[in-house]
C-alpha cells in the first residue's frame, strides 16, 4: 500500500531535497507540494494524503496556523532548520519533527514512526466496534454521572483534551479526544461539521447558507453549529436526494 503524501514548505530548494530522500522509499508517493499555507490547506482538503511534510516558518502563516486550519489532520511530520519549536510541534500531535538538512538515517527513523503509526491506525479501525443509537454510554463529570443513549445526544465538542457531550439541558464533559468518540459514532446519524464538532443530523432544526460556501446549522438545543467549506459540500452531498 502506497503512502500518498504532501510537502508544504516555501522553499524550492527544501521541497526539491525532500523528494530525493521520499523517492528512496518505494512506499511513498508525492500527491502534490504548495509553498505556502492557504495553497497548502486547498491541497490537504482536495487530496486527503496520509502523510503530510510541513514547515514551520513560512511568511504570512505559519506551520500551527495550517493545522488549527484543518478538519481532518494527517499523520504531521515537521521539516524546519529550528529546534525551539520541537515542543509546540508535539502539542500539536506531530508525529516527528527533523531538523533541516536532513540526513537519510533521520528520515529513515521518522519513516519507520510513520509505518508504524499507520499500520497501529489500520488495527485499531478494524476492531474498533460502531455503537448504535440505542447504545448507552456512561459519562462521569465531578461528582455527576449519566447513563446516556447514543441516540439522545445532539452535539459533541472539543474543549482541550475533553469531549463536551450536550443532551437534552446537560453539557457534561468525556476524558476522550473528539477523534477517539468519532471512531464509534454510527455513521447515518452524526457528521462531523468542522475541526471541533461532531453533529447528530436527527437533532438539525435549521440549515442557512454561510460565509466562503459554508453552511450554518442550528440545533434543536439552540446552539449554532458553522461548517467547515470542505464539510459544507460532503453534507449538501449526503443530505441530497
């Protein structure tokens, strides 16, 4: 299997040295490379790639700004010629962070992380088991507790390393990341709206068309929910006849 990736960094010279160190692993494929990050967040969006090479430093807008821009992240190796950002680079998820020039055994170690990482990914897909709307999850927060049917929960959200979950007048929060609750999450009934929202589509009151081709939905709780432009167009998509 072929691990499709993209390179942004806005120098030619560092993109060109990247490929030669790519080409020596058959594994990989280059699916596209931008020099900036708004061009960069257009070819994440349109080629979905496993792997992504990102620098840091690049002018108007940083490395951190490209993934805070981003619904879905990939797997993120940083490239960059300065270390005082390596511990940032893992508060972000980042996978590695090399330091420019690169040698062949640095890469080759981050390439064994990415192999990994991939193949830990596939595993936990494939025996992670799909709740229903009729599965009931248990949720403790303070000295509070819930037994609470999937089906009854209208909102999911991000704040920090918790999952604020909202149903009927509760907004307790669950010790889980966004992405480890979406892996259960039943498919025909919630739709992750952006980077910090998953919604169920059963609990949608009202849909109005938003700024740059989003869409804004508002929930029968009354909270607002903006969608990201690439979800606006995968939800139009789904909810169509």
């Amino acid at each position: 299997m072929k691990i499709r990736a993209v390179i942004v960094e806005d120098s030619r010279l560092a993109r060109n040295e990247l490929k030669e160190l790519i080409k020596l692993h058959d594994d990989l494929e280059i699916v596209g490379e931008a020099s900036n990050v708004d061009d960069g967040v257009k070819l994440i969006e349109s080629e979905s790639p496993d792997l992504l090479f990102l620098d840091i430093n690049m002018p108007e807008k940083d490395g951190f700004d490209l993934l805070e821009m981003l619904d879905e992240v990939p797997i993120t190796v940083f490239t960059t010629a300065y270390d005082e950002y390596a511990i940032k680079s893992f508060e972000y998820n980042a996978l590695d962070y090399l330091l420019k020039p690169v040698s062949d055994k640095r890469f080759n170690m981050a390439m064994d992380k990415v192999r990994d990482k991939i193949s830990s990914n596939s595993e936990a897909k494939s025996t992670t088991k799909k709740l229903t709307e009729d599965s009931q999850i248990f949720i403790k927060d303070g000295d509070s507790c819930w037994l609470v049917k999937i089906g009854d929960i209208s909102l999911f959200e991000i704040m920090g390393n918790y999952t604020r979950v909202y149903f009927e007048d509760k907004k307790p929060m669950l010790y889980k990341s966004l992405n480890q609750v979406e892996e259960k999450l039943p498919e025909d009934s919630f739709f992750r709206a952006n980077r910090q929202q998953i919604v169920n589509t059963n609990y949608i009151e009202n849909v109005v068309p938003w700024f740059n081709g989003k869409l804004k939905l508002t929930i029968k709780n009354g909270e607002e929910v903006e969608v990201s432009r690439r979800q606006s167009y995968i939800f139009k998509d789904r909810m169509s006849l």
